[in-house]
C-alpha cells in the first residue's frame, strides 16, 4: 500500500517550507510572507478544491468548508494567484512522487519501470495572451481556437504522472519525451526504464539517442516505415539493418543530428509483428533482447501503453483539466498543474484500496474487481479539503482512511477484449448518460 495519508502529510510540511515558499515567489521576494486573507497554503486548496463552478461561489464555499470568517472578494483572490509561480505546483507534484518512488516498492515489470510518453491538445480561453502563448488549433480560414498542447510521462503500471509540459499546440513530441526522459531520474533513481511510444514518434534521430544512450524502447511503427528491408524479414520477429542514406536524411539537413546520422551509416532495431486482442496488426521496434523479452512480451508492455490514454481521459472528462479559473497564462497553467497533482493523489488512493480488495479476495473471480475511477474521483473532490483543512493528525489519517474504505465498496468487473466502434462527430445528446460529471 502507498499509505496516501502519510505522504499527503509530508506534502504539507513541504508546502510550508521555506524552499518552497521561494518557489512559489512569481513576481516578487516578499510575496507570501505576511499574514493575509488568502495565505498560500489555503490559496493551494482552493485549487484542489476546484468543482468548476463560477469563482465567487468557489470562494464563498471554500470559506465556509475553512470556517473562514474573514471573507476575500473574488479580484483580492485573483490578485494572490498572480502571484503564484505555476512551476511550484509542479515541484510539490514532485516532492510528493520522489517519496513515493524512494519509499515504495514500485511494481515493474522484468526489472524495468514501464514509461509511456504521450502529448493532447488542451482547449484554453481564446485571448491575445493565450494565441501569443500557444497558439491556434483552427485551420486558417476559421475562427481562432487558442489551444495548448500537453505532453506527459507515465508509468503505466504504478498509475503516476512523472512528468508533464506545458507547449504550443504544434510541438515536437519525440524532443518532450527525451527531456521527460532526462528529468525522471530525479524522481525514480537509478531504476531501469522502457519507453513505450505510438507511431507519431518514430524518426531517425529518436532511435539513434535512445540506442546511443541504452535507453529501451518500444515504439510503434507506421505501415510503410523501412518497408523495404520489412520486405527481407524471413520470420515475425527478427533484428533488421535499417541503412541510413542520403534520401533519409534529407529532412535532418542542418540539424545537429544530421552528421552524427550520417557517420553512423546504420542502425539495427528489432522488428516484431504482432496481433493485438482486438485483432489489430501492428509493427512494433525495439531494442529488447529476444533473450529477455520474447514475442509475447513485446506485444504486453505495447499494450499497457494504453494507461497513458487512460490517464488523460481523467485529466480532461473527470478531472475536466480544461475549466479553468480564468483567461490569463498563469492561471491556466497553476490549474494545469493543480490537476496533474489531484491525478496522482487519486491513483494513490485508488491503489490503497485495489491492494485491499486484492488481499481480501479468497477464491478466484471470473474477471478482475477493479475500483470505479469517476466515484474515486468524485470521493476525492467531496473530502479531499475537509482532510487538508484537519490540523489533527489522527483525525486527518481517520479522514483518509473512511475515504479509501468507501472507494473500496465502489468496484466494476475488468472485462478484457472489449471493443467497441468508435463514434465521430458530436452526440445529439447534451447530457449523456454514459459521460455523468462525478462531482
């Protein structure tokens, strides 16, 4: 179990310590250390404690959820969240997974952590600042659109967000993943990593870095990339010479990339073609050993990838990552960041009660219990402020502790090799019953 009770009271004491009060200094180096109607532990909570709905109503239930008496008007508020540096919400994120990874025993898979990087477009309010900031997802002749483009790291197995960035709407995925890659070792130590991509990553370049530092990947190919030498393959699992000529490097020229590419010659991947569940054919490449990793393992951890999509779809229909507080920079991206902690918290508190209901199960079920993520989430949202609020540590502990056993009772069976036809366009229904709001 992860004990979410006492990592959230460690992220608290780190909250009010002076290195991160420095952090949290945006404009000036005196911010934050007067005593104020809003000071920064309850502006943090208010954050958390975010139901989307207008801000003078947040307020005005935040101060009664606080039993504050002395009341703040929605610009005083404003006017202390611009002082807030959004980059501090994300070193809390952080702390609190740098204790999780450095005081659990993390599950992996053959020794390795499992990593899928991934990037989704956000939807903010449409202003000069936010187009300046991060552009437009329009096409050119509609009306503008301002939008952000979100890429995380994921370990898909441990359910946490490790990193995240925020970018204009038109980024460079494979450079985010390599400096996610970069930055987790603060976090994770010295554990040893896959990286699982889909096919939106493969390029020359990202292939060579990862086989030049011994970082191991799987990724998905498209379906003409290195179609000649696939042709040559005699098995569905083989290591194929991928030859780098002139033609393939032609859209690296001037890159720093271009003459390493160049002297290299070649590379050699590991081609493997697999059937997934659904029935789909993919071609996966990778630089597992075949005598490490057979077939069946190369299509497993690809599948896993799929947490990844999962996560965002809390961040954005659960966690609706995309209301914001309000139209300016700062504040979207302390929401962003806000949300990104509320995401781990919640998959913390979810594995404390999957690992009960996992201990208590005596007799093999016909499908996996799993625990209902929107309840989760709504449970969360309801007492999560209440337990932050308690100064006293065993009432606290009691808070979170009713809280798990309550998620708990909230299961649905897994049932594998599920699929259904994916629907596009918007539903007629504004109000549909397979997407309730959980809070």
């Amino acid at each position: 179990m992860r004990f979410t009770s006492e990592r959230v009271c460690s992220d608290i004491d780190y909250a009010s310590s002076s290195t991160f009060i420095n952090l949290c200094r945006r404009i000036k180096d005196t911010h934050f250390s007067r005593t104020r109607k809003m000071p920064l532990q309850k502006l943090l909570l208010t954050m958390f404690n975010r139901l989307g709905t207008t801000l003078s109503i947040e307020l005005r239930r935040f101060m009664e959820l606080s039993d504050t008496k002395e009341r703040i008007s929605t610009p005083g508020y404003l006017k202390q969240r611009l002082k807030l540096a959004p980059e501090a919400i994300m070193a809390l994120c952080d702390f609190h997974n740098t204790g999780l990874y450095r005081d659990e025993d993390m599950q992996d898979f053959h020794g390795y952590l499992l990593l899928a990087s991934d990037g989704s477009g956000l939807n903010v309010p449409t202003t000069p600042e936010t187009l300046a900031a991060y552009g437009s997802s329009s096409n050119k002749n509609a009306r503008q659109q301002a939008s952000l483009g979100l890429s995380c790291l994921y370990d898909v197995i441990n359910k946490v967000i490790l990193c995240c960035s925020i970018n204009r709407v038109k980024f460079n995925e494979a450079d985010q993943a390599k400096a996610h890659l970069e930055q987790v070792s603060n976090i994770i130590g010295d554990r040893k990593t896959i990286i699982t991509l889909d096919r939106g990553y493969p390029s020359l370049p990202l292939f060579y870095h990862f086989l030049e530092t011994d970082q191991k990947f799987v990724i998905r190919l498209k379906s003409n990339d290195y179609k000649a030498e696939r042709k040559g393959m005699q098995t569905d699992d083989e290591w194929v010479n991928i030859k780098i000529d002139k033609s393939r490097l032609a859209n690296y020229i001037g890159t720093e990339t271009y003459d390493q590419l160049l002297q290299a010659g070649h590379i050699c991947l590991r081609i493997v073609n697999v059937k997934l569940s659904g029935g789909a054919e993919v071609i996966i490449a990778t630089n597992l050993d075949e005598s490490e990793f057979i077939t069946s393992d190369i299509s497993h951890v690809y599948t896993l990838r799929w947490g990844v999509e999962s996560a965002f779809d809390m961040l954005k229909n659960h966690l609706q990552i995309e209301n914001f507080t309000g139209t300016k920079v700062v504040l979207i991206e302390q929401d962003i960041f806000a949300c990104i902690y509320l995401c781990n918290l919640i998959q913390d508190m979810i594995a404390d009660a999957q690992a009960i209901i996992d201990s208590s199960v005596k007799s093999p079920k016909k499908h996996k219990i799993a625990i209902n993520r929107a309840y989760a989430v709504g449970v969360m949202k309801a007492e999560l402020v209440k337990a932050l609020l308690e100064t006293d540590k065993d009432k606290k502990t009691k808070i979170f502790t009713n809280m798990v056993s309550e998620i708990q009772s909230h299961v649905l069976p897994v049932r594998p090799d599920r699929h259904y036809p994916r629907k596009k366009g918007v539903t007629a229904n504004k109000y549909p019953n397979s997407h309730k709001r959980c809070y």
